[in-house]
C-alpha cells in the first residue's frame, strides 16, 4: 500500500513536471519573439535611411486614425528605441521606432512598458501586414470617428436584415394561416351542400312514398278495407325506413 508520504512525493514530482512544461512554453515564445525582433532589426539596417524615414511618416499618420501609444522598447538594448502599438478594428498593430524617428510620434500618447496597451499580443510581421491588405479593402474617409460610424452602419445594417427576416417569417406564418382558414371553410361548404344534396333526395323519396300511400288511399273502396289497412301500414313502414337512411 503506498504511503502517504510516497503519495505526496509523486503529487510534487507532477507539479514539477507541470510548472516544467510551462517554462518549456515560455521559453518558446520568447525564443520566437527575439527571433521576430531580430528579423525586424535586420529589415531596419538593411533599409535606406530614405525609406525607413518614409515609413515612419505613415505609422506616424496612421497613428492619428486610430488609437495608439509608444512605449520605450526594452527589448533592445540600445536607448532610444520605442515600439509604436496601435488597434485597429480591435486587432493590435506595432513597430520598432528608431530614435532619430521619435520626433514624427509627439502627438502619440507615450506610457510605459508596462502599460495594458503596449503588450505584445505574439503577432508577427505577415499577420500585421495581412491585417493592413485587410483593412485597404474596406474604403474610409479619415478618423477613428469614421472607423465607429463605419461599424456602426454595419451593425445597424445587421438589425435591419434581421427585422426584414421576423417580418417576412411573420407574414409567411400570417398566409398559412389565411390559407388554412380557406381550405377548412371550403370542406365546411362542401360538407353542408353535400347534406343540402341528402336532405333533397329524402324529402324526393318521402314525397314519392307519400304519393304511393294517397294512391294507395283513393283505391281503399276497390281493394277493401282491410287490404287497404295492410297497404297502408307497408307504405308507412317503408317511408319511415327511407327517412331514417337518408338522413345525415
């Protein structure tokens, strides 16, 4: 029988293990984030001056349509760096800022590393770059106000196909309803014409039997009395079997 002691031995031994795999999995993705850095880095001294200045420009300009803050990079060792944050359509976008761009970023909030909103969300340069060819296909004309008043259209636009769908399935509901009222008023009208129909054909039989039974009457004093009497009573036993069967 395992001991207790031995049972709390095996209870470390998995909680080592656990906290083991989840070093192992941070290591990883700091592992892929110097990796990411390190190819930007690259990128960065790889470009002309020129251009590098160019696209800070357009982060610079991009960071007034929608919001965004600069943090210092402590990533790099090097002072003066900072990373650019900003979101769009609820998805996070970032760069690398060199030190002799900080100037294009004063009217961006600055705040510090450890601000909620300068923590990298693990995307890397093609999803960022993907997120942008994304957001060109959708044109605007300038502002996060717009960019709000855009969603709002398309949320207001998805009210709207919603209400025209509960319309539709109100009236649809509505003619099926008509429709079953019509067709349960059509057997109700079929069903009394065809006891009109009986009724008639009763009343033709009765009348036919009740003109046999005055005939039957007008010859009493030729047939005599008493075969009259049993005529009679044939005759009315008959009508009131025909007016039994015929009637509904």
């Amino acid at each position: 029988m395992t001991s207790y002691y031995t049972l709390d031995l095996i209870k470390q031994r998995d909680r080592a293990f656990a906290d083991r795999r989840a070093a192992e999995d941070e290591l990883g993705k700091l592992r892929r984030r110097v990796a990411e850095l390190s190819e930007q880095i690259l990128a960065v001294k790889d470009q002309p001056d020129g251009a590098y200045r160019e696209r800070a420009h357009l982060t610079a300009w991009l960071a007034t349509t929608y919001p965004a803050v600069i943090t210092p990079a402590t990533d790099i060792d090097e002072d003066g760096w900072q990373i650019l944050y900003i979101t769009a359509d609820s998805r996070q976008l970032s760069w690398h800022i060199h030190p002799r761009d900080a100037d294009l970023y004063a009217h961006v909030e600055h705040v510090p590393a450890n601000d909620p909103r300068a923590q990298w969300d693990g995307h890397t340069t093609e999803q960022k770059y993907r997120i942008i060819r994304s957001l060109s296909l959708f044109p605007r004309d300038g502002g996060w106000n717009t960019h709000r008043r855009w969603q709002s259209t398309i949320v207001e636009a998805r009210r709207q196909a919603v209400r025209a769908d509960r319309a539709e399935t109100q009236a649809s509901i509505s003619a099926s309803r008509v429709v079953d009222w019509h067709q349960a008023h059509r057997r109700q009208v079929s069903e009394t014409l065809e006891a009109t129909e009986r009724a008639e054909q009763a009343e033709a039989r009765i009348a036919a039997v009740r003109a046999a039974l005055a005939d039957v009457r007008a010859t009493r004093g030729l047939l005599g009395a008493v075969v009259a009497d049993q005529i009679e009573a044939a005759i009315d036993e008959a009508a009131t079997s025909t007016a039994a069967e015929v009637r509904p």
